[in-house]
C-alpha cells in the first residue's frame, strides 16, 4: 500500500491552491460550497479570511455581485516536473 503525503493548509490561500489542485474549481462554485469542501478537510476560515483569499486568488477568477459571486479556475492546475540533465 502506497503511503500518500497529506498536506495541510494553514491559511485559507493554502487550502484555495489545494483545492484547485484537487480541480475542485474546474466548475463554477460559490462561497458557501467552498466552505463545506474546506470544513470536509477540518478547515475553518473566518468569513472575512476566506474572502479575501478568494479575492486574490491569481489561479481563479469570480463572476457575480457583492455576496453572491461564484469562482472557477482561470487554468488547470499542472505539477511542475524537474528534469535532471545528465552530464557526457
């Protein structure tokens, strides 16, 4: 059984990138459904933390009014991979 690495978000723009790695954002979602993935995760973010997060989040963009926006992902999300060049 393979042993996977849990990573732990300790701030709200934390938990964002790892939802977004996890294409939680590939659809539309509002704060509310945010909230409940991230409290899914034992996450619990100020209203006021979560917001500002999402507002400055570089990897979403948000469509709506005050109090009523929904976010999705302006990219997927691709692992970088580090390619080691042998020397000879």
């Amino acid at each position: 059984m393979a042993n996977k690495k849990r990573r732990v978000a300790k701030t709200a723009t934390e938990a964002l990138k790892l939802l977004w790695e996890e294409s939680f954002f590939r659809s539309w979602k509002k704060k509310a459904a945010v909230e409940v993935s991230l409290a899914k995760k034992g996450n619990h973010f100020t209203d006021a933390e979560l917001g500002m997060a999402l507002k400055r989040a570089k990897h979403l963009t948000r469509k709506g009014r005050p109090g009523n926006y929904e976010y999705i992902q302006k990219h997927p999300f691709i692992a970088e991979e580090i390619v080691v060049k042998k020397k000879g």
